[in-house]
C-alpha cells in the first residue's frame, strides 16, 4: 500500500474518512496570497542554483574563479571546509561546462525550476487544538497542562525518564526544517539564538529573527522543535528532552522546497555552533531519490554527504526521518512517480542501493521509522531491513491504532506558530523522538562522541519484532512485508526507542 506522495515528505496527510475528524496534516498544493521570503534570492528569471564539489580545504583557486565567471556564474558561498561552492547562474550549459575544469570533482544544478524572486503558493495547517480542546483536558498531577494528550511519551518511557533527569541545557538539538518559532511560550525558554540561522539561499543569514516562519509558511519546524524540548513549565506540552536546547536552522522556501545548497549550509552552520543533534525531517528536493549515475544528481549527494559527515566530525549525530510512501527502501527497484517536484515529474524506476534519498540514507544518519498508538509501524512509514535505524512514534490514522484515553488522537501533539498546539503524524514527528532521546543521552555522557551516542541509543532501544502479517488497514490484504528477526528489522530496526534507559544507563 502506497500512499499517494504530497510535494513535501515533511508531515503526512491522512486520508480523507479515516482521519478528518481527527487531524489533517499537509495539505499539498494549497494555493495562498503571494509572501516574501526570509531570505530572497537576487536573481534573474532564468537562473539555477548549482553546486561545485572541489578538494576540501583549498579554498576557490583564482583559475577556478575566472573559470566560474567565464561560464556565466556567480559565487554565492563557498564551504571551504568541505569543498562545496554555491553558483548561480543563467548559463543552461553551466554544470556541464565546470565539469571539465581542472579541480572540479562534480558539478550539478539543485534545482530544475529558476530561482525564484517570490513564492505564491502555500501548505495547509496540522488542526490546531481550540480553546475548547484545552479546557476540555485534566492535566495530572506534576504534568504540564496538555500531557494526557502525549501517549507518544510514555510510549518510549519519557515520563518516566523525566523523573530521572530533563536533558542538560548544554547540550543542543538543532531543528533544520521550515524555521522555529522561538517566541512560543513552550520553545521560548530553552531556545539557543547563537545556534540558530536562515540557510535558504545557500549562505548563512543571521538577522535577528531570520529562523522564524511566515505566517504563510509552514508551521512543520516549529512542531518539531515542540517535540524536541517543549519546555516543561507548567504551560501547554511537554517535549522528549524538556531540559536541552533547541535552535532553528531555516532551509525551506517559502514555497516548501528544501534544496542542496540550503541542506548543506544548515549542516555546516551545524558544525560550526557545536550543535549536539541535527533533526532532519524532510528530503532534498526536487528528486525523491538521487542517483550516482546522473552528474547533476551525483553532485548534489556528494555536496551533502560531505556535509552531514562534517557535521558529524565536529560532534553532531544527525537523525533523519524514513519516509511517508510505505516504501521498501531496501527493494531491487521503487517506482518514484514525483522528481523532480518542482517542475515535471516524470515516472521512473529506481534502485535505492544506487539512487538514494537524502538525507535519510546516508552513511552515519540515524534513519527513523514510525510507529502509531498501538506500537505498530504506521501505515505510511518507509521501511527497510539494513536501510531503517530505529523506530519511534509518529502517530497514525486513529481508525489504524487508537491511543488509550485521555489522549484522542492517534496523530502527534506539538507547538505551532503563534502560541498554539496541534496535532501532526509522518516520520516527521518520529525522527524528533529519536533526536529527542539521543539529546538525553548526550546529556547524560556529555564526553560521548557521536559514535557512542549512536550505540548506545540502537543498544538501548527495545527490540520490536516484526508485525507479521502487516494488514493495517484489515481488508485482508498484506500491506508491507518486514524481513528480519525481533532484535534488528525492516519495520523497526534495533527496536524502538526507549527515553528512560536514555537518562540511567
């Protein structure tokens, strides 16, 4: 069963009649008022953006320099430290013509649409819980107001861990998503502004405030960032690790597109701000999959496997999340019906062993599937034996896994922009859970390098064995196969996550 694929993968979109009394998530394609963006690009009408991949270290050589002006290109940033370039240019021939120029590894376009000067579409909101909704709920004793409505927490025993320990306010999960909204009161108190910056144009914008969404921008960021580290402070929520930092690195345009030369400055700004965890709950737009044997595709893995390695190097684990398609990521081949997303997409067949997603498969990723309110793999999460990590809630249709009360909602609580709380699922919200626990646990070795921190949270998640038969939906039919045994699986990986060995091993 494969879930028709929404523009962005960020959150998921329940399907109508089985969840629309409940929540809806995204709404694809949603058309709004035309907003400005953060950061806009200067531009004009027919330029791409393009990454350049030399030696890491050198630097931009005068001859590479004139080279780069002679085919029609400007530098936007250069990451010297991993050997990334940032150009744009008009020059249709650009990425073809640096190719054969002394030094340049790999070249490629990050985009198949021109760079635009503003955007004039817009996604749907996640339901935003009413005045209603919260008085309606009974906080217990020693919780924040809206915990009866988290199974999420004790699913993986973070209630329980916060009787141990919150986090440390040293340690810092970083959110590279659409921008937090740092004035919420339940993000507010445990936000970090030195880690935190507007990376939409591929070069760090740190204007005050320049993290934050729109208010025509998606509220995806900010959910997470709730999820993460909701301060627990008597108001609203309360997130996996309430006693951490989080800080916003804003990658997304206005429109929702997540491309290269953003990723990769998030996860050098990352790097270079002793960031902790990195939380990645999105794809690099606009291909689903990225393929070796395609030189633009190639280019644009190289520039952010590049990245994410550096990222690691200075300290940060970076957890990402699977994928909302139902997806085998470990199949010979996946029909990939919607790259490149932000021009015409156009079917083709693919083998994920040679054409990768990205974030989420590279090498030393944290790569988080979903599971709903009855612990089993949600409907629409991606999976994989080898490919998968780790497994933790992500909410699920509530006609599939219907929590106990108090709680209603099979799909995920978190902040939204404004001050507000709703409901989101995807592996969106599992990959925070998982970042969540891996900020505890670095709160509790803070010498732990990431490797360790990586052990120890795949040695301390609780085995899950394979949902074997999967028919979620009970029409009969099997609708995902998980290959592996209870300790190490395609559904589950090492197990799912557990907060409370987290902050006492």
């Amino acid at each position: 069963m494969t879930v028709p694929h929404p523009r962005h993968r960020r959150a998921l979109v329940i399907p109508v009649g089985m969840a629309m009394a409940t929540a809806l998530a995204f709404l694809p394609n949603a058309t709004a008022s035309a907003a400005q963006p953060a950061a806009p690009v200067a531009a004009d009408a027919t330029s791409l953006s393009y990454v350049v991949n030399v030696r890491p270290g050198q630097g931009v050589s005068g001859h590479l320099k004139k080279a780069i002006a002679e085919a029609g290109g400007t530098i936007v940033m250069s990451y010297d430290q991993i050997g990334v370039i940032v150009v744009h240019s008009a020059n249709a021939e650009f990425a073809r013509t640096i190719r054969n120029v002394r030094g340049v590894q790999s070249a490629g376009a990050t985009r198949t649409a021109p760079l635009p000067a503003q955007s004039t579409t817009d996604v749907g909101t996640p339901k935003v819980l009413t005045a209603e909704d919260l008085a309606d709920v009974e906080a217990a004793e020693g919780q924040d107001p809206l915990q009866s409505l988290q199974w999420d927490l004790p699913a993986i025993k973070a209630d329980k861990a916060h009787e141990k320990s919150l986090g440390s306010d040293r340690v810092t999960v970083a959110v590279i998503d659409t921008g937090v909204d740092d004035t919420h009161p339940d993000i507010a108190p445990n936000f970090d502004r030195e880690a935190s910056v507007n990376c939409v144009t591929g070069k760090p914008d740190t204007t005050d405030g320049a993290w934050r969404p729109s208010a025509a921008e998606s509220p995806h960021g900010t959910h997470v960032a709730g999820e993460i580290a909701a301060a627990k402070n008597g108001v609203g929520m309360t997130g996996v690790a309430p006693g951490v930092k989080v800080s916003g690195i804003k990658v997304s345009t206005t429109a929702g597109y997540f491309y290269t030369e953003a990723v990769v400055c998030g996860f050098v700004w990352a790097a270079e701000h002793g960031v902790d965890v990195t939380n990645n709950s999105y794809y690099t737009d606009p291909w689903y999959f990225n393929c070796k044997n395609d030189p633009d595709q190639k280019a644009l893995l190289e520039a952010i496997t590049r990245a994410s390695k550096y990222a690691e190097r200075k300290g940060a684990v970076n957890v990402a999340a699977a994928g909302n398609e139902n997806y085998d990521l470990a199949a010979d081949e996946i029909t990939d019906p919607v790259s490149p997303n932000d021009s015409t997409p156009t079917e083709r067949v693919i083998d994920p062993s040679e054409c990768y997603d990205i974030p989420t498969q590279l090498p030393g990723i944290v790569t988080v599937a979903a599971t709903g309110a009855k612990g089993l793999k949600s409907s629409f999460s991606n999976h994989g034996l080898g490919v998968i990590d780790i497994a933790a809630p992500g909410g699920d249709s509530t006609a599939y896994q219907k929590p106990e009360p108090p709680a209603t909602s099979g799909l995920i609580l978190g902040t939204l922009p404004g001050g507000k709380w709703g409901y989101m699922a995807g592996t969106s919200m599992a990959s925070p859970h998982v970042a969540g626990v891996a900020a505890l646990i670095k709160s509790t070795h803070p010498y732990a390098p990431p490797a360790l921190v990586k052990a120890l949270l795949y040695a301390e998640a609780d085995a899950t064995p394979c949902t074997d038969p999967y028919d979620i939906n009970g029409d009969g039919k099997v609708d995902a196969v998980c290959e592996g045994p209870k300790n190490y699986n395609g559904f589950y990986g090492w197990g799912t996550v557990d907060a409370l060995d987290a902050v006492t091993k």
